[in-house]
C-alpha cells in the first residue's frame, strides 16, 4: 500500500524521463520558427538604428557648430563696437534734460544739455546702446556703427527729412 508517487505513475503508463535514467540533462530540438524573407535591398534593423545615430549625431554636431559660430560672431561684433565707442561717448555729469526715444519696445532716456538735445533732435547727434547704457555719440560714429550692429543705433535723426507734424515739439520735456 505504500506505493511511491513514482511507481504508481510507472503503473499508469507513464515513461520515466531520459535525464532520470541516464542523469544527462534533455536536449530538446531547437524549434523552427518560419523566417520572415526580407528584400535584399531592404537594411536590417541594427543597419537602420546605426543608420540613424549617424544621421542625429551630424545633425546634433551641425548645431553645436553653428552655435559656436554665431557666439563667435557676436563676441567679434561686440568687440568691433566696443572698439568703435571707446571714449567717444558725450555724455555728461551736468546734462539735465531728458530726451526719451524707443528701444527694443520700451520707452527709453538719455540725459542731454540744451545744445546736445538741440543737435540730437536736428541728426546732428545720435544715441546708441551699449551694455544697457545711452551714450550720446557723433552722427558718424552712430553711422559706423550700423554696419556692425544696427540694432544698437537707438536714436539717429535724419537731417534731410522734414521734421513730422504731429503736434508735439521736439524740445518737448515729459
């Protein structure tokens, strides 16, 4: 009655397993799985993947490049007119009358004395930004400086243009 799990199942027509027999492990046969046939001139996945590393490492070298570029050029350009304005400025300690003109969207100041604010208004001077200052300049060198960058000419008249009627004095202090 004392019947083994083993013997009975040896009884109800079970075979014992080869690796119980001849305590070598089984080898089971590789199965076949159906391959799928691929085009010859269609690249395999690893090719696509390295194919396009490739192709985002150029582009990401492209941009860092270009952006070195353009950091290199502003640093010459802000040089050049750093370079240009050096101690050109005409600005001064006793200048008290304001002269306001817009800047990048904003209303801007300049202080300036009765003759300075006279020539900026008639072109004979001009304003030009520079690391967040006004400095009041002559007409040529605020002509010099919108070749280099003319997005730092603030304030630059035109001598020969009539001057606008639009109902509000140039000697105007607000």
């Amino acid at each position: 009655m004392s019947e083994s799990l083993r013997d009975q199942l040896l009884k109800a027509g079970f075979k014992p397993s080869l690796s119980v027999k001849s305590g070598m492990p089984v080898r089971h046969p590789p199965q076949s799985r159906p391959r799928k046939s691929r085009d010859p001139g269609e690249p395999d996945l690893a090719k696509a993947f390295a194919l396009r590393a490739q192709v985002e490492r150029a582009e990401r070298e492209n941009a860092e490049r270009e952006a070195r570029e353009k950091a290199a050029a502003r640093k010459e350009r802000k040089r050049k007119l750093h370079e240009l304005l050096d101690g050109k400025a005409l600005n001064r300690l006793d200048a008290d009358q304001p002269r306001h003109f817009e800047f990048a969207g904003k209303i801007r100041r300049v202080y300036a004395t009765g003759e300075q604010l006279r020539q900026l208004n008639s072109g004979e001077l001009g304003v030009v930004m520079q690391g967040g200052r006004a400095l009041i300049v002559a007409r040529e060198v605020a002509l010099k400086a919108q070749p280099i960058a003319p997005e730092v000419v603030a304030l630059l008249v035109d001598p020969d243009t009539p001057a606008a009627d639009d109902g509000v004095p140039d000697d105007l202090i607000w």
